[in-house]
C-alpha cells in the first residue's frame, strides 16, 4: 500500500512536469528588446554587499553592540542582503531572457547556449541557495536561542563565491551584448 | 500483434541512431547513443528469432536486462551533464546514488507486497526494471524541478532525453499500478500501450537530434562587430574593469 502511494505520486509529479514543459512550450520566454532590458534591472550595490558579507563587520558589530541590540542589527542585514539576493536572481533572468532573444530561443543545444546563460543560472543558483538559508535564519526564533550566525558564511553556497559569481555575470553580459551602442552598455552595467 | 506495428519502435530508433550519427552527439551524450545502438540491435535479434519461442524468451529477458542497465547509465550521464555546470559541491556527487537507492527500494516494497507473476532471473528483471522506470521518473522529476526554479532552458540534449524517457516510465508505471485491474485484457492493454508510449518517447528524442546543435557562440545573423565596434567595446571593458577595481 505505501509503496503504490509512493508510486501514485511519482506519476503524478512526472504527469506535473510535462504539464510544465508543455505550458513552457507554448508560451516560450517574454520577447524582450533592448528597451525592455535596463528600465527592468534593479542595481546592486556591490560594496553593501562586500560590507554585509566582510567577517570584520560582523565582529566589530558583535564587540560594539550589546548582544540583544547585535541580533537587531543583524537581521536587519540579513533582510537587506535577502534583498541583493533578490535582485541577482531577478537581473540575471532579465539578462538571460534578453540572451535567450537574442541567440534564438528555438534552437537545442547540448547545453547552454552562452556564457551569459551559464554565469546567469550560477548566480540563481547562489541566490537560491542563500536565499533558503536566510529564509530559515529568518523564521527560526534564533533571538530566543541567543544565536545569531555571521553573514560572512554565505559567501560561498553550492560552491559558489557571490560576488564573483555576480561580478562574472557582469563581465559576461557586457561581452555578449557588444553589438549596443556605447551608452547602452554603459547604463546596462550601471544599473547591474 | 502484427509484425509491422511490433516493430514500429525499432525503424523509429534506426533514424535516431542515423540522427545521432549524422550530428556527432555520441560525443556529448555517449551512454545514450550506446542505449539507442542496442535498441536497434536489440529489436533486430527480438524480430529474427521470433519464430523460435524459447531463443526468443532467452533473448527477449537478456534485452530487457541490457535495456535497464543501459537505461541507468543514461539517466546517470543526463545527472552528471546537467549538475556538472551547477555545482561541484560533496552532495552533488550523492545525487544519482540516492536516486538510484529510492528507484530500487521502491521496486523492492512493492514486488515484497505485490509479486510480480515471474519466477527465477525474469523475476528479478521485472523487479529491476521497475527500480529503472521509478529512477527514470524521479530524475524527470528532478530536472524539470531544476528547470523551473533556476531557469534554464530546456531545449537542451539532456532534457530532451530525459523528457522522453519520463514520458515513457510514465506510462509504465501508471500500468504497473492500476491497469493491473483490468484483468485478462491486461497484456493486451499491456502490449499496445507500452509500444504506442515507446514510440513517442522515441518521436520527441528524434524532434529534440534533428534540429542541428546550435554553437555556443552569438548567432551569426547577428552583424559581426566592425573594427571601430570592437575598439569600442575593449575600452567600454577597460573602463568597466577599472571602475570594479575602484570599486574595491
């Protein structure tokens, strides 16, 4: 009996899929167009980021706060960094999405089709990964425990360096999209 | 069952293998070109000695067997291909075992609690095959799950593989669990069903080979970049690099 449960669900999470697959299928990614692409990006500042992510501001947060007023401060960062998190995962898929137009969408491969799209899927990655971290940092009532983990620990998920894997989606992006116009790329870059 | 329509899959995969041939995809996906190459040679041997009854029970179990390992090889090839640009992490490497262990245990519970009617070796074949169709199906599963939330895209080799062989252990394991109820119709059902799944699994890995792989560089209807452009886009960088460095 439980193993036709398991099996049951097993075929309606494959029957899910290609229900998925067929819906991607038919409604393909949004055409967009140079215009559609820079008033769509949110900016990240990556110095906030380096700071939030520096092993040195944590400790000197932790020395200078009490350690009531420490854990405040510290979710507060960590609300600010989910944020950051947010908008990489957001701008890479406008990038992507923009690439995906640009090589052709209909065409298979035998995997991805640029460098963009790889340095693009390596920061959802990373962000999908922090991002579940900090969502479980978030909701756990840590206050009551009196722990509070360090921000310097989510440099790194899945094997990844955050900032250099956005830095690496940057450079991409600007090799890829070398055919705009010189103040097209420039405020590309900008607002990345 | 007539002949022809027996062997509707086995023409359908001698033009994949033609596809794969023509377009050097044993290069990227080698263990599915050795899976595609032994159907063929599989379904070939089945069609030869069909009329020897017990050369065609011996070789129809022996196939069956190549088929799951095979099938296990591929589903482990489409993991590695797909995870191997994502993440070189410890659990990375833990996934196709864990898969293969849920496969496998799943067959086991339920050949303990429903039998298959099978005894000696095609016992066990039948029992492995489900462990193969239950894998086929979690890694499905899986890429599609991976697909959705990293978004990428999924015209790509292995998801074209692994969406025809979802499709198909689909099937199998929609029959292995309900159409059971139907009683004597069963093989029939059986038989007409898993060839028509088959043959569609087949259809979409011949619609994913036959569109020729794209380079992974910009399309070449794009312009190519003028002297003057490529200036252009060197100092843009320069300026790009200097303004990081500043920036640290």
């Amino acid at each position: 009996m439980f193993s036709q449960i398991l099996i049951w669900l097993l075929v309606a999470s494959n029957a899910l899929g290609y229900i998925y697959l067929l819906y991607r299928a038919w409604t393909r990614v949004p055409r967009r167009d140079i215009d559609d692409v820079v008033p769509f990006l949110y900016p990240v500042d990556l110095s906030l980021m380096e700071s939030l992510l520096d092993p040195a501001a944590d400790f000197e947060l932790r020395w200078r706060l009490s350690p009531r007023a420490f854990r405040e401060a510290q979710r507060r960062r960590m609300r600010l960094y989910l944020e950051l998190l947010r908008r990489m995962s957001h701008n890479s898929t406008v990038l992507a999405e923009f690439n995906s137009v640009l090589l052709g969408d209909d065409k298979f491969t035998s995997g991805p089709a640029s460098k963009l799209e790889e340095e693009a899927v390596k920061v959802r990655l990373y962000s999908w990964c922090t991002r579940l971290r900090l969502c479980i940092w978030l909701s756990l009532p840590l206050n009551a425990f009196g722990v509070m983990p360090a921000l310097a620990c989510l440099r790194t998920a899945a094997d990844l360096d955050g900032p250099k894997t956005y830095d690496d989606l940057k450079a991409a992006a600007v090799a890829a999209f070398v055919q705009l116009q010189p103040a097209e790329l420039e405020t590309l870059t900008r607002n990345l | 069952m007539n002949v022809l329509l027996q062997t509707i899959p086995l023409w359908l995969l001698a033009v994949l293998l033609f596809l794969l041939l023509r377009g050097h995809a044993y290069k990227v996906c080698p263990w599915f070109f050795a899976y595609v190459a032994f159907g063929v040679a599989a379904g070939l041997v089945r069609v030869l000695v069909r009329n020897y009854p017990h050369l065609y029970y011996a070789t129809y179990w022996i196939t069956e067997a190549g088929y799951d390992v095979l099938g296990l090889l591929v589903m482990y090839e489409l993991i590695r291909t797909v995870l191997q640009k994502l993440a070189r992490t410890w659990w990375g490497r833990l996934i196709f075992p864990a898969v293969l262990l849920a496969g496998i245990g799943l067959s086991v519970v339920r050949a303990l609690s429903a039998p298959p009617q099978f005894s000696g070796l095609a016992f066990y074949i039948v029992t492995g095959e489900i462990a193969v169709r239950c894998v086929q199906a979690l890694v499905f599963t899986g890429l599609v799950a991976i697909v959705l939330i990293l978004g990428i895209r999924w015209r790509q080799y292995p998801f074209g593989i692994a969406t025809g062989f979802g499709g198909y252990s689909f099937v199998a394991l929609l029959m292995t669990t309900k159409f059971s109820d139907f009683g004597t119709r069963f093989t029939f059902l059986w038989g007409w069903t898993l060839l028509v799944a088959y043959s569609i699994a087949v259809l979409i890995w011949i619609w994913f080979f036959s569109v020729p792989q794209k380079p992974e560089t910009p399309s070449p209807d794009l312009p190519a970049p003028s002297p003057g452009a490529l200036k252009q886009h060197q100092a843009t960088m320069e300026q790009y690099l200097d303004w990081l460095r500043r920036m640290r």
